[in-house]
C-alpha cells in the first residue's frame, strides 16, 4: 500500500516496510512551506501506519535539499516552522535514514541531522553555510551538529560556511558510511533503502542526534574552546552579526537542556532575520544570480568555444591567461618578439610555480595545463582559435592595430574581444569588417583571481556573440555583467564620481587618513588612499590628465593628488605616496608632509578648511557613488540597479552585507540620499546634481529594488 500524498513536492510510496519519502522542489529541493508541510504529513503518516517499520527520506533531481526557501525570509512565516519539522523526524518512534546526494545544506542538512541515520553517495555536498546569507542554522544544526562531529569541527563548518565532500562527512561523524551507485536521485534511493534493509534486519531502532553526548562529554573543554573562538571571530567578522550568534547557540547547546537551547537558537535565528545584513546578503546571492539573465544569452546560443587566443603577455594578458587555462582550455598568446613571449610564459608560470610551492599543485599537474599553452609571435597561429582577447597596452590606436590584424587572420565566426577598461568599443568595432563580432570583456587585475567580469556591448555586436561572452564567463567561474559602452562602463565611471567626492572632501578639509577609516568603518577593506597607493597614484594622474585634455566638467581638477605624483611619491611601490612605506612596508602609516601639501593646496586656491565627521565624509562618498549609479541605469549601461550591485559587491570591495550600493541605497531610503545630494549642491551644484532617475523614483515613492523586479 502506498500513502497518498496531496502535495506533489513531497512524493511517498511504499518499498516492502520502508516509507520512502522523495523531495521533489526542483531545481535545488528548497524547503517551502509546501516542502515542510508534505514531510510533516508524511511522517505523521508513517507513524501511524503499522506496516511501515522505517522511513526514508531522498532528495530527487540534483540534490538533496540545499536548504530553506531563501525567498520566503521577511515574508509573514507560514506553518509549520523547519524546527518543527526536524523535531518531528527525530522524535519518530520508527527509524529514520537520510540518504544524501549533491547539495545538502543548511537546513536540508539540519534534516539529515534530525534523521536518525544518514548515508552519502560520493558527490554529496554538505554544509551549514547559513553565515553567508547573514543567518545562522535555525532548526537546531547549531546544537545536532557538536553533537555528532565536536564543538569545534562544528563551529569551524558553521562560520565558514564551507561545503565538505562525502568523505570528510564520513570522517567527522556527519554521516554513518558511504555508498556507491549512480550519484543521482535513484542512486540515492538505492543506497538509502539497502540501508534501511540492513537496519530492520538488525533490528535497529530510532536513534536521536540530541542523545549523542560522548562528543560533548568535556564540557569544560568544549566551552573553553568556545571562548577562543569567540574572541577570534570577533576579531575576524569584522561586524558581522550572525558570527557571535552561532558561537552563543553553540554555547547554550553544552549549558543547557536540549529543547531550552533549541529556543534560544530559534530566538537568535529570528534576531538574525530581522538584521539588515541578512536582507543585504540574500540580495547579494540572488544578484549575482540574476546578472547572467540577459536578453542576448538568452535569446542566442553561444558559439563553439573550445579554444582562446590571447594577444599581450603583461600582467592582465598573463592573468586572463591563467584564467583560461585554469577552465581546461588551450590558449594561443601572441606577443611582439621572442623576448616578450618569454615574459610572458614567465608571467603565467608564475603563478603555477607559487601553487606548487604552496604544495597546492604537483609539478606534474603544472606541466599538464601549461602543455595547453603555446605562445607566438605571428598572429597567423590565432587562425583557428574561436576566441581571442586583446590585452594590450590601453590606446585606441594601438588596440585597432591588433584589431587590423585579427580580422586578417582570425576565422570567420571568431569571437574578438578587446580588454580595456575605459576605451571606446564601438570605435574599435567599426574599425574592421566584422563589427558584429567585436565586445568588450573587461577583467580585473589580477585577472585569475577578481570575480568581476564586465561584459561590454557595443551597438553593433550580434547576441550569440554575447551569449558566448557569458558562456567563457561561466567557464572562468566569473561573475558576468552585461554594461554598455560609455568611459569606464558601470565600475570605472562610478568610481571616477565618489573618488572625486573623496578629493574634494580633502580639498574642503578632511584628512585621507579620516576617509579611509570611514570607508573602512562601513565595511570596505581599504580606503580610497590606500587603494590608490596599492594601485600605483601615477595611474590615476594619467587619468586626470587625459580628463583635463577634455575638460570634463564633472571632475573639479584635483591638484593635491598632482602635488604628491610630481614628487614621485605612486605609493607602494616607491615606498610613499599617501602613506609612508618605510622599508618595503605593506601597511602605510599616515605622512605628516602629505597632510602639510594638503593644507599648503587649500590655502594656495583660497579654501577655508572645515572639519569632517566620518558620518559626513559617508554621507557624501556614498550619495556620489549612488547618483552615479542612477545615471548609469538611467542610460542604459547597467541593465539593472542590481547590475550595478554585484559590480561593485564583486570587483570594488563594497561590503557584501550591504547588498552593494543600490540596495544600500534602498536600505536607507532614496528620500535620503537625495535630500543629501541637494544640501550638498547648496557648495556644489556643478559636482551634485540629482540624477533624474532618483528623483523621479523619490516623487513616485519608488525604490531601486521595484526596477529590479520590473525587468
Ligand atoms: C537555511 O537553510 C536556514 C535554516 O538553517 C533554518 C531555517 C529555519 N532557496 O546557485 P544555482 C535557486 S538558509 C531558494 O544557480 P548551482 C537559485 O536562486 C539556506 N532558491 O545552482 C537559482 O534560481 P534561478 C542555506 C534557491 O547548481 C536556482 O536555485 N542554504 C536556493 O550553481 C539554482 O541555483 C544555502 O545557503 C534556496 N535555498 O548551485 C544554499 N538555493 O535558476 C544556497 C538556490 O531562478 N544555494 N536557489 O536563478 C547554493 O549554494 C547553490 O544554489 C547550490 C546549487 C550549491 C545549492
């Protein structure tokens, strides 16, 4: 006989004595309100049939349950709640096995724990990666977990939110043994029911994970160990708020009874709900997700795209490289001379020396991937590759040089990408025959490393042609976002406008050490001083100088910056430039000489200096960065606000718990911001004018987020 089950995403059916209870929720078996009221049915209805002896519970499709519905958070909570429903699996009299396959994490995971035995195939993923999406496990993964792996195994999964193999499941106690079979939804089946079969002939019974005490046995030990982790991640988590709370569940898992704890947990769980950081995150997660949505990717295919060129050998043509042959491709890099081909192996064998010294990579498996790397001088060996990535020296002229040769040699069909970040693309596009074929893959330095890729299209380019740009983006493992041509695209232009906010705070009387640490107070690693001296200062002083040449009349000509570039300070790499790096020193300290130009500037154009409180040095970088970001969407050059977002979360250090600048924007309110911008232009109007999109939004009582869902 086999139970009835009125909700599809819950499926039952008998196999001899064994319930098997199947998630179907595709893609991912999210835990929705549908997904826990069919498990709860259903083992309600196991326990009431008396021909069942044991229940099983299998994921179909992908996986095993990746966790709560993120989409139902700071929605009204339907019942009943996940806690429940582990509750009432553990509390089972017949026992219960999870069988795992792919992702089971979160509170998929804290399902497998409330089960009584567990099983995984060898793809399995498990995890409590709650931490990231600002939460922490809320149906009782903080108190099952210690229990079966250790306190500090448990913790250290939890606050990384790492994602481990079967194997090391196995070894921490996470699951009871491993099987074999075909890593999918029947495999898992296969393995759970042979499981149940040998736990009936055995005459095994339900075993609770609250009972397990040996790995809790030391409390004293467990809770010392407890109060090193807590004064660590505080250190670490750099105002982060879930980190703490998962240590004080942990904690009240050892100190107190187990359905007391489990109160408390909830109670925590909510509080990190409520945050704003959790809204911040979640936004972030389903961002980067929703950049690759494009209208091209998914109006066209993709072309074939097994094989990439890559023309200059410096550090980003080395970087971008690496980037491809670490996705498995060949590469094909051209260079001028036999010399710079030789610096420009050098530079990609670099980085797999470095890996093999960290005992990362084998030597062996360096050899393999660089046996996919062929370096030329003659752009005749491009000739059969199905895309090819220019990384030269950033000038028009010299780029549509390379272009001229890549439409000699390059077959029809090509992909010719250009990788500047500022450069007009359909002016290089329109230099040669085939523009259709022409786009824009902005990388980021280092290039196998930043996540950023922007994806810029000009007019003339066909979609397959940016469809294949987001399919090489998913085969570097990067993050895509479509942009428009315009100077700088989304991040460089945006960033051109709040770092001259930052100048001219320093200009009106703020020091760059005061900016800094209010940048970094709201959550950036570094400042804007501290990037530009990493960078190098004399790249932004050829900036402002091509800037001048066009008078831009956004950009008030910053003249302290120019004071310490004609001195040579560039910063890190000549040992000074906002900060002093005595000795090769990678942490600057403040420069009492740069803090005398800075003034002796001020008085030179007549500035009354005033002084800054770090909450109005935020307001003004913020509300710059902002209003940019509302031009660009305005005009088309980001498809989205959440375009902008995951730029700035994935290539320019802007706390991912804020969500990036648009949803920031939207957290405090746009009312804000634009009030902001207009006290502002009250010194400024030329720098602070609105962008008419916030305007228009703040009259319409509109937020960023309703063009999001409006697209
Ligand atoms: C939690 O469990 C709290 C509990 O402790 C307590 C509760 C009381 N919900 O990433 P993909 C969507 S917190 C809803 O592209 P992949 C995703 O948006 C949760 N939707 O695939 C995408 O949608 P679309 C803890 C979700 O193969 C589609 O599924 N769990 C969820 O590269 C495919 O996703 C996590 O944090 C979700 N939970 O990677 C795990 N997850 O197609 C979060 C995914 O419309 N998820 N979607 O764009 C992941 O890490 C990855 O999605 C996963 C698959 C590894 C599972």
């Amino acid at each position: 006989m086999s139970v009835a089950d009125p909700l599809p995403v819950v499926q039952t059916a008998r196999e001899g004595r064994v319930l098997v209870v199947s998630i179907a929720n595709p893609p991912v078996n999210a835990l929705s309100a549908a997904v826990r009221q069919g498990l709860l049915a259903a083992v309600e209805a196991a326990e009431a049939d008396d021909a069942v002896a044991a229940v099983l519970l299998v994921g179909t499709g992908r996986g095993f349950i990746a966790g709560a519905d993120i989409r139902e958070f700071g929605k009204p909570p339907v019942s009943p709640s996940l806690p429940e429903v582990c509750n009432r699996i553990e509390a089972c009299t017949k026992p219960v096995v999870a069988a795992l396959h792919g992702p089971a994490l979160g509170g998929g995971l804290e399902i497998a724990l409330a089960a009584h035995y567990r099983v995984a195939l060898a793809d399995a993923r498990l995890g409590l990666p709650e931490v990231q999406l600002g939460l922490m496990p809320g149906s009782g993964g903080t108190l099952r977990a210690p229990r079966l792996m250790g306190v500090v195994p448990a913790v250290a999964l939890m606050l990384s939110g790492r994602h481990i193999g079967a194997k090391e499941a196995l070894a921490t106690g996470l699951v009871d043994r491993l099987a074999d079979g075909a890593a999918d939804g029947p495999g898992a089946r296969a393995a759970g029911l042979a499981y149940a079969g040998e736990l009936l002939a055995q005459g095994a019974g339900a075993r609770r994970t609250r009972d397990a005490q040996a790995a809790l046995a030391d409390t004293g030990a467990s809770l010392a160990a407890l109060e090193q982790l807590k004064a660590e991640t505080a250190k670490k988590s750099r105002g982060l708020f879930s980190p703490l709370k998962i240590i004080e569940a942990v904690r009240a898992g050892i100190e107190r009874p187990f359905d007391e704890a489990l109160k408390f947990e909830r109670e925590l769980f909510l509080q990190c709900i409520a945050s704003p950081q959790r809204a911040g995150l979640i936004h972030a997660f389903f961002a980067e997700r929703e950049v690759a949505k494009v209208p091209e990717a998914q109006a066209a295919q993709p072309r074939p795209l097994a094989s990439v060129g890559v023309v200059g050998g410096g550090t980003m043509g080395a970087g971008i490289a690496v980037a491809v042959l670490d996705a498995g491709l060949p590469v094909v890099m051209i260079e001028r001379d036999e010399a710079a081909i030789a610096r420009g192996r050098a530079n990609v064998e670099k980085v797999y020396d470095g890996l093999v010294k960290k005992g990362r990579l084998t030597p062996e498996a360096k050899a393999a991937v660089l046996a996919r790397f062929n370096g030329s001088t003659a752009y005749g060996a491009l000739a059969g590759v199905d895309l090819v990535i220019e990384a030269v020296f950033e000038d028009i002229e010299v780029k549509k040089a390379v272009f001229a040769e890549l439409d000699r040699v390059c077959k029809p069909g090509a992909v010719l990408a250009t990788n500047t970040s500022y450069l007009d693309i359909d002016a290089i596009a329109a230099s040669i025959a085939r523009p259709q074929d022409v786009i824009g893959l902005h990388f980021f330095s280092p290039a196998n490393i930043m996540k950023l890729l922007e994806i810029v299209v000009p007019a003339k380019v066909s979609a397959d042609v940016v469809a294949t740009a987001f399919e090489l983006a998913k085969k570097l493992k990067k993050v895509p976002v479509r942009a428009g041509v315009c100077d700088g695209f989304i991040g460089n232009r945006i960033l051109a406008v709040y770092r001259a906010a930052a100048d001219h705070l320093m200009e009106d009387g703020a020091s760059p050490y005061e900016i800094d640490a209010a940048v970094r107070e709201f959550g950036y690693p570094m400042g804007p001083f501290q990037v530009s001296d990493l960078a190098g200062g004399d790249i932004g002083w050829a900036t402002r100088k091509r800037k001048a040449a066009t008078r831009d009349t956004k950009a008030r000509y910053v003249q302290i910056a120019d004071r310490l570039c004609e001195r040579g300070w560039f910063g890190q790499k000549t040992g000074r430039g906002w900060y002093l790096y005595p000795e090769g020193a990678r942490t600057g300290t403040p420069d009492p000489e740069v803090l005398a130009i800075a003034a002796a500037e001020r008085q030179r154009v007549g500035i009354t200096p005033r002084a800054f409180t770090h909450e109005e040095i935020l307001r003004r970088y913020l509300a710059a960065m902002v209003n940019e970001g509302a031009r660009v969407v305005q005009e088309g050059i980001a498809l989205r606000p959440l375009d902008v977002d995951v730029v700035f979360l994935s290539g320019y250090g802007f706390p991912r718990h804020r969500g990036g600048p648009m949803k920031w924007a939207d957290t405090v309110g746009l009312e804000r911001i634009l009030a902001d911008i207009r006290e502002f232009a009250e010194q400024d109007p030329l720098f602070w004018q609105p962008a008419p999109l916030l305007v228009e939004l703040v009259a319409k009582g509109a937020n960023f987020d309703s063009l999001n869902r409006a697209a």
